[in-house]
C-alpha cells in the first residue's frame, strides 16, 4: 500500500515549480488561482524571485503549498494517478495543509489564504533574536527529554519541536537557552547545529500565533476527508472536519511527530511513500526510520515519468 507526503517550509527553493507552470496548463490556473486568492502576485515569487524573498515565511508557505498542489494535480490529470492505492496521506507540518488541499478536504484558494496568514502570524509571535531552532543528531527522543528536563531550573524555553527520524530531533525555543543547552551537549560529545530559521516554530512560544488562527480556521470550510490524514500532533488518522481544525490550531504550538507518523503508516501496511513538492527532506527521514520501505520524490516531470 502507498502513502503520499507533502513537504513543509526548508524545502523551498526559486524556480522549483518552473517545469510544471511552463508545460501544464493546469499548473498555470493553479497559480493563477492562487495569486487571485492572495492579491498578489506569488507566481512571480515562486517562478522569478530571489532566495531572500522566497525565506520569508508568510511568502515560503503559500509558495510550497501551491508548488505541491500543482504537482499533484499535474499527476493526477495529466499522468492518470490512481488514488484508489492510496491509504493515508501526511505532511510534514506546513505540508499538512498541502494534504488536505490535495485531499479535496479544504479549497486551494482557502488554503493559500491559510497558510499565508499562518506564516505572518508565526513570524510576528516571537520578536526577532529571541526565539531559535536547534537540530539534535544522534540521540533518541527519552534520552533527549531527561537532558532537557536537567535544563529546567534555567529561565526560557526548551522544547521537542520536531521528532523527525531516530537520530534526528529538532528544538525550539529561547535562543539563550538553547545556546547553553547546545554548549552543555557538547561537552556530553552530543552533535547539534543551529538551524537558519527566522523564528522558533512548533513550541509553546508559538501560542500567540496559534489563538490567531483559531478565529481563521473556526470560520473555514473544511469537507470530511476520503482519505485517511495522518496528523502531526497525534500521529494517528484523522478524519473528521470539526478534528482537522483543532489539531491545526494545536499544531502550530505543538510537536510535529513525524517519526511516529511514519512508523504508523509501515506498522499499517504502507510499503511505499510517494513525496510530492520541492526536495527530498521527507524521503530522507522516511529511510532513516525503516530502510526497508519504498521511497520517491516527485520533483519534475521525469519524476512521474519514471
């Protein structure tokens, strides 16, 4: 059995949906949808623009959605994609709503609105310098947590914020805590780098961006899903319109779950992860879990050729 997953922001890179818009008229109303959904013009971010424009974050998550959807519909229309061998379908924190657009549970032009809301949101949460990202490699999640908990007695916030693959787990937080906790690390010959982000998503510091969305996500229509959603906050399926919308809420503050996502969906008979969207992040994380497994990444059109 297949699963399909939908990358989130770090995946994004200029021109990355080039190939698509030019050879698919499809890909073209998609963008053009998109932008007229926004009130501005996107496209041009995505098909034209710099690195610098393409990073900030209410610009990068729109712009991988769209990117995704436009793949996927290209897929389906133009390439004959047999949905009826797909059991559940993921994405990786911004990618879950690349998913539900795709699942036909939630319209693009709602989501591109989302998700650019999300984004500004997100961003103005945490002013700048304070927050930060911390990538920890090489030690599991328990032991990870009583190293954290060691921290408490210090002023900030440490938190689990992605747990992406065994060895790999990513925390935000208080820059300055995170500082000492990754000097603390490394006298524990514990492996960490900081990563190049612009706030520190998925922690409780998130919590002023989340009540934004609420009101968002209380007023948008969402369908119930065909297929099974895996959520980032539970790691299990969810199904039903009124359960889509608070785990979307809880998300923005809480742990992505991605590792226990991924060995749900094997525990339960998938084989075979088909990633869709710019990069290969996800295909990565899913080897590293079980190297056993299928994995492909559909970037450009030799992609689904192949």
């Amino acid at each position: 059995m297949k699963a399909i997953l939908f990358p989130g922001q770090g995946s994004q890179k200029t021109g990355m949906a080039n190939e698509f818009y030019s050879n698919f008229k499809i890909a073209r109303e998609i963008f053009d949808r998109a932008d007229t959904a926004l009130k501005f013009n996107l496209s041009k971010v995505i098909l034209n623009g710099s690195d610098d424009e393409l990073k900030k974050t209410e610009i990068t998550q729109p712009a991988i959605l769209i990117t995704s959807f436009a793949i996927f519909s290209v897929m389906k229309q133009e390439f004959n994609f047999d949905l009826s061998k797909i059991k559940y379908i993921a994405g990786h924190s911004l990618g879950e709503y690349s998913a539900l657009v795709a699942s036909g549970s939630l319209s693009l032009e709602d989501g591109a609105i989302l998700v650019h809301e999300r984004g500004k949101l997100m961003q103005a949460a945490v002013p700048e310098g304070v927050g930060a990202m911390l990538a920890v490699m090489g030690v599991d999640s328990n032991e990870l947590k009583s190293l954290i908990k060691e921290f408490d007695k210090i002023k900030g916030i440490c938190e689990i914020a992605n747990d992406n693959s065994p060895g790999q787990i990513i925390l935000s937080g208080n820059k300055e805590k995170l500082i000492t906790f990754s000097k603390d690390l490394k006298t524990k010959k514990k492996r960490s780098i900081f990563l190049p982000v612009s706030a520190p998503f998925h922690c409780s510091l998130m919590k002023p961006a989340a009540e934004g969305m609420k009101s968002l996500l209380k007023k948008t229509h969402f369908k119930n899903l065909d297929l099974k959603l895996i959520s980032n906050v539970t790691a299990l399926p969810a199904e039903e319109s009124d359960d889509i919308k608070d785990l979307l809420y809880k998300q923005i503050f809480s742990q992505v779950r991605w590792r226990e996502s991924v060995e749900y969906m094997i525990k339960n008979g998938i084989n075979d992860f088909i990633e869709i969207g710019p990069g290969k992040v996800l295909s990565g994380l899913v080897k590293r879990t079980n190297e056993k497994v299928f994995t492909r990444s559909i970037t450009k059109i030799d992609d689904i050729k192949n």
